[in-house]
C-alpha cells in the first residue's frame, strides 16, 4: 500500500488530450485533458503520450477517447484504493518526537469533505491565531472586583461568559446548575481575636478584617494557650511531641505554605488535639514590602480547611438541585475553629509567648518576635477566639461549550478553569479564564479553517472553585459512571501564571510523554529563542517540571476521584506571588510582577496547553504512558523488599505485590508493542486501544473502598489507608517506631493495594483468556 501511494505520487505529469479539429477548438468545443508530472518536470509542456495522441488528430480521435478513458479510470481506481484502502496516521506514540511533516490523523482526508491538515499545518496555524492582547484584557475585566459565587458580579460574570462562547458558535454550548452549600461570614456576628486574664476576662481586643475567613471553619469560640507550629507539617507536630510540648486544648499558629494547604494544617492541629488555629503569612515566605511588590503587614490570606473537594454535605455523590437525600457530613469538615489573621497579629501573638525555642528552619521574619513556641504567655494571659460563619445554600452555575470530534464524538479533552473569586482573583481566577476562553477562540477558528478533530474538545468554566472546586466536583459525581468512558484527559488552567520563569506541571504521570513533547515545541515566555524544554534543561533538567498532584489542584479530583488523567500547569518565579487568596490580587499587581508581559506569558500557557491538546485530538492513538504506573510501583516494591525477612518473620509475605507488579508491567508492555505493530489504519482497531489506553488511569481507584466515605479512591494520587502512600507510612514504623506498627491494619492495606494493581493488570491484559493468574497461598 506505501509502495502504492509513493508511486502515485512519483507518476510522470501524463496529459492526456481528446484532439478536436482545430476550426473545433476555435468554435468553442470541449477539450478534455488530464496531466501527472513528477516535481522536477512541473514546467514541461507535454509528454510522450501527449504527443501520440496529437500525431494524428482526426484518425485517432475515437482511440484518443478510447486510451483516455482507460487511463482516467487506472488511476481514479489507485486514487482511491490510496486513499480508502489506508489514511495517513500518527505514530507518535510514547512521546516520540514529532515532525512538521505529514502526520495525518485529526484533519479530514479529501474523500470526507476537505484537505488533509498535517499535524505541522495545525500547530502553525494555532499560534498564528493564539493572541496575547485578548487574554489581557480579559483579566483586568475579571479581575475588577470581587466576584463569590451567588453574588451579583458573579452572576453577570457567568452571563458574560456563556455570551462569548456563544459568540464562537461551536457545536454546542449550554449551561448546567445546581444547590450546594457554602459558607461565609455571619452577616450581624464578626468573628473575633482577644487576649483574656488568667480570670477569662477580657484585656483586649485585637482588631480583625471582618472579610477575612476560611471557608467550611468550624464556628463557635474556644479560649487556650498558644502554640506555634511552623507550617503545620506532620514533621512539625512530631517535634513538638518530641520536645514535650503539647497543643491539646491549645490555640495553634502556624504559617501559610510549607507545601500544606490550609485544610491541612486544620486537620492536623484537630488530630493532635488542638482547640482552634490561627493561620498567618510569614514575610520569610510571602513578600511583604509593598513598595517592592509584596504584601501589606495587615494583609491575611484566606482559603478553605474543608479536607476534600465539592460540597461538603453530599460527600461522593452529585448535589442536585431539590434533592431529598438525608444530609451526610464528610468527614474532612473541621471540628474546630481556624481564622486567617495578618502578619501583625501574628507578631503581637507570638512575641509574648514563653516556652522552649524553636528549631532554626522555623525562624521566620515577624519583628520583634523570639522564636519560641509556648503555650504559655509571658504574661499569664490566654487567646480566645470566636468565628462566626454561616452555612448558605447557594444556586452555582457550570458552563459549557463543545467542539465535536470527527472519528471519536464521545471522546472527550477537556479543558476548564475556576470562574468565580472571594477577591479580585487576577491569579485565582483571572487568567485562567483568559486562557480558557482564547483557546476556545482559537481552535473554533482552526475549524472554520479546515482542522477537524478526531475527539471532542469541551471547554468549562467553573463555578464556586474557592470554596474546593465544588463545581467541578460536583459534574464529576454526577457523571462519574460514564466519565471513564469518555473523558480522555482534563487539563486545569487555574493560577496558570504567577511569573514566567519556572514552569510546573502537577499531573498524572500518564501524561509525562505529552508534556515532554510539547514543552519541545513552545518557546520559553521569558528567553526568547529558547523552548521551554532547553531552558529547564539549563536550569537542572527537565525532570523538575513534572510534580505530583496536590489537593487544592483544580485537576486532582479527576483523577483521584474519577479516574482521569489530569494536569494543572503554573509558571512561577523564585519569587513567590504574594497576593494569591488576598484582597490584592489585581491585573495590575500581576502585570507588574511579570514586568508587563501579562499577555505574552499567558500566551505561551496557552501554546503550551494547546500543543497538548492537538496532539490528542489528532493522533489515531492516544499518546498516553501507560507503563508509567510500573515504575511508581517497583519503587515502593524496592523498599517492600528491604523489609522482606522482618515481613516473613510475621507471616506476611510480599509476593503478591511483586507478582502483581510484575503482571501491569508485562500487561502494559504487551498492549505497547501490540499498538506500535498493528494497522492503525482500521478503526476498530484503534478504538480497541484507545478504549483500553483512557481505562487505565480509572483500573487504579480501588474497588474496595466506599466512594461516600473516602471519595479520593486512587491508590497513587488518592487520599486514606488503602494508599500506597499510606502504606509506605506504615512499612516505615518498623524501622521508627516498631510498637506503633499494626500487623493486622497492614495486612489489610497490602491485600487492598495488591488486588487494585492486579485488577489493573488484568483489564490491560483485555480478554480473560489473555490473563493467566497462578498465585498461590
């Protein structure tokens, strides 16, 4: 078949002409001529057969038609045994680099309705009409003032966004609404900060931001000592153990960052018996000059402490509107209060308190402060703190707008991006939607100029994303049973610029062979004739860009919860972005942080997300790293085999899980090799593959555990005690701490882990009689 098409595409120029006499010609007669010419030979007149024909005009005339037609239906017959008989496809699997040359796969051949569009084509064609003054503007309109969920700038917000992506006239756009409950502050009570006497009574009031509050706070007072806890890591609260400081019954104060969300730090005080937090951002970790871009000292930083995503009252499945399910409380709401409060409340709090020092690392740069952690002031005096917040049903709205694909209607790329904001939200929500909606400018106009896509690209703006990604969460509950089946890849645009030097990319490591491709192609914001990938090659190496999820990511809950391959993408400066989750949050703060280049830097953001995006609208197989999984699970089955013998001392053996291992490994290199040789040209075939290929990110939620109660079922990216890291927590005790390892839990959460891994390598296997299990006891 190549040896087919490489010949017709080297035939000689053949023009072929039915003669006429030429007073006939002169009259207007019909003159029919065909003609195939190799390259070299474009500029010639006329060849051998041409001749022939003309040698004798009115002798041949009927063989002249005769030879014609014989010659016009041969090659009408290899036209299309070319083109039918086997469509040009992609074979950029794994993350192969890709040329600009003919790669076939998402554009219509001519037989459906239009020119074939090379990958190539379509790359230059989408930063020809990517443009950085739109994403601009766009952020300054967002970003000019608050805009929660329910309120009136949200609403007209969400009006303005369905009205451009109507404006594009895609396929189709459409809105979907629902109930859930937030939380904001109580409209007559404040929640307040005072110092008490040793008798409860008050000494003073210490002045709070009536707007500042952590979203899903318990509510109530609770008066005690104070406690500092650095950044409230696990590490923190065990060296406070160790120095024999207790915060049981204590307030905590612990500092915004350290790679734990606030929900975190909450969870963990409550965990260790704390009676309320105070959170604060520390100038040793968020500037706060203002005259060199930083905060102001009286400046608090809020976020949510719900410990999981969506709303908080219908844990694992959809809140819809009406419903009558009996109310169900997850488990990651706070049983005690939090309050974020500013660097100079800090430092008045912790410049008072007596106690052991602190480690040198928790030094931060409050003045006047001595790093100490108490409980005790010096004074004899207390904390107590009341937070008042109220628990509000409010109708959000998700919005929608679909590009349909061609070959895969119902597969989906989907990008999406948080809408709403309890600030300005230039970074929170601002250029994400930016983003969001020139990427759906621009692939419509691909479109309208001849790209057709394979699959489907859907694009979503979010509602109440704030508040944990409820939106989102909550279209994911309620299509969670087909998603698997659907959704390709979701790619996050939230807080996408903070800077434009550093790029991160929190993903699932199925999309590591996708993002190493693209960041080849893009150029990097800041050095210009450089690409992303040769810069962070400079700077350490492009291994630094890939981060694993995290829980406030716009993109975990696909995949821990639903089981979708997911990424989130950040530029970002050494510097950090101070203004992130504050009132300060403005397009012009922004846009001096990155020295005017707001535009260009969402820009390349978009280049780069939009890279991605072609690659799987167009490729007949997606390009997903299917083997990645076996790598994470050989590491932890490296540290399973350093405790082997104290393992089988206690009677449990680690074979299964390297037989299981062993099993997704050699199931996920068979499916390889059995895609790199197979005719990609038969569709069923590739819809055979890519069916098992976009399965494999949902084979890794555990079976085992209840969706309601542990939502974050993904025993890599997921949350609770049938995790691998929970696991490998658990393996550490027996060299730590023996006497806290149980035997019978561990059993458990191995037998959890190893029947998740095995189920995934036998749906890669495909058929049961391709799976020849052998385990025994």
């Amino acid at each position: 078949m190549d040896a087919v098409r490489t010949q017709l595409r080297q035939s000689v120029y053949v023009h072929c002409s039915v003669g006429m006499p030429e007073e006939d010609e002169e009259g207007g007669a019909q003159r029919v001529e065909m003609r195939f010419v190799t390259s070299q030979e474009e500029e010639e007149p006329s060849s051998d057969i041409t001749a022939l024909v003309r040698r004798d005009r009115h002798s041949y005339q009927r063989a002249g038609v005769f030879v014609c037609g014989a010659v016009i239906f041969t090659i009408a017959f290899l036209l299309g045994y070319a083109v039918f008989g086997g469509r040009c496809h992609s074979t950029q699997v794994e993350g192969q680099g890709e040329e600009d040359g003919p790669q076939g796969g998402g554009a219509k051949t001519p037989a459906e309705g239009g020119a074939e569009i090379y990958l190539g084509e379509l790359r230059l064609m989408m930063r020809k009409l990517l443009q950085d003054e739109d994403i601009h503007n766009t952020i300054s309109r967002i970003s000019r003032a608050s805009h929660p969920p329910g309120s009136a700038e949200g609403t007209s917000l969400a009006s303005e966004i369905l009205r451009r992506f109507r404006r594009l006239q895609m396929d189709h756009t459409w809105t979907e609404s629902l109930y859930a409950t937030l939380q904001f502050p109580h409209r007559s009570q404040r929640s307040s900060l005072w110092l008490v006497d040793s008798a409860g009574l008050i000494s003073e009031q210490i002045p709070l931001n009536p707007a500042d509050f952590c979203p899903y706070s318990a509510t109530g007072s609770m008066t005690g000592g104070v406690v500092y806890a650095n950044y409230g890591r696990p590490e923190d609260f065990n060296w406070l153990k160790s120095a024999g400081v207790s915060v049981i019954g204590c307030v905590v104060v612990m500092r915004v960052g350290g790679g734990v969300s606030f929900a975190e730090k909450v969870w963990l005080a409550e965990k260790n018996g704390a009676g309320g937090t105070l959170i604060y951002p520390d100038p040793a970790d968020l500037p706060q000059d203002p005259r060199r871009l930083g905060l102001n000292t009286h400046t608090a930083v809020s976020e949510h402490v719900h410990l999981g995503s969506g709303d908080p009252f219908t844990p694992g499945f959809p809140s819809f509107n009406h419903t009558q399910f009996p109310p169900i409380q997850s488990s990651g709401l706070p049983l005690i209060p939090a309050l974020p409060i500013s660097a100079t409340v800090a430092a008045k709090l912790l410049s008072q308190l007596s106690g052991p020092s602190c480690p040198q690392s928790w030094r931060g740069r409050l003045p006047y402060v001595h790093c100490v952690v108490g409980p005790q002031f010096s004074s004899g005096r207390q904390v107590k703190m009341a937070v008042h917040n109220a628990m509000t049903p409010v109708l959000l709205n998700n919005i929608f707008s679909s590009l349909e694909g061609r070959d895969e209607p119902d597969q989906y790329i989907i990008l999406g991006a948080q809408r709403d904001s309890l600030g300005p939200g230039a970074v929170k929500s601002g250029i994400g939607t930016a983003i969001l909606l020139e990427l759906a400018r621009t692939f419509t106009a691909m479109v309208k100029n001849g790209f057709s896509p394979r699959r489907s690209l859907l694009f979503v703006s979010w509602d109440a994303g704030d508040f944990g990604n409820v939106g989102a969460t909550e279209w994911l509950e309620g299509y969670l049973s087909m998603l698997h089946l659907k959704a390709v890849a979701y790619f996050s645009l939230d807080q996408a610029v903070m800077g434009d030097d550093i790029l991160s990319a929190y993903s699932s490591p199925l999309l590591v062979n996708l993002l190493d491709a693209a960041i080849r192609q893009v150029e990097h914001p800041k050095h210009a004739g450089q690409t992303i990938y040769s810069q962070a090659e400079r700077d350490g190496g492009s291994w630094r860009i890939m981060k694993p999820l995290y829980l406030n990511s716009g993109a975990f809950s696909f995949t821990a919860f639903a089981g979708v391959p997911a990424m989130e993408l950040r530029f970002t400066e050494e510097r950090a972005y101070p203004f992130i989750n504050t009132p300060l949050d403005s397009a012009s703060r922004l846009q001096e942080v990155l020295g005017g280049r707001l535009g260009v830097t969402g820009r390349s953001l978009g280049e780069l997300v939009g890279e991605m995006v072609l690659r799987l609208a167009h490729d007949h197989i997606l390009p997903l790293r299917i083997t990645s999984y076996a790598q994470t699970v050989l590491q932890f089955s490296a540290q399973l085999n350093k405790h082997s013998a104290e393992l089988q001392s206690r009677g449990l053996s680690p074979q299964w899980v390297f037989s299981a291992r062993g099993d997704y490994s050699r199931a996920a290199e068979t499916l390889q090799r059995a895609i790199d040789y197979s005719d990609l040209h038969d569709p069923i075939t590739t819809r055979s593959y890519n069916t098992r290929i976009m399965r494999v990110e949902y084979y890794f939620l555990s079976q085992y555990v209840s969706v309601v109660e542990t939502p974050f079922r993904h025993v890599i990216h997921g949350r609770g005690d049938h995790t691998l890291s929970a696991l490998t927590e658990h393996l550490a005790l027996l060299t730590s701490d023996p006497g806290r390892f149980d035997e019978g839990r561990f059993r458990r959460q191995l037998a959890l882990f190893t029947w998740t891994l095995q189920g995934a390598a036998n749906a890669l296997n495909g058929d049961v009689w391709n799976i020849q299990n052998t385990h025994t006891r």
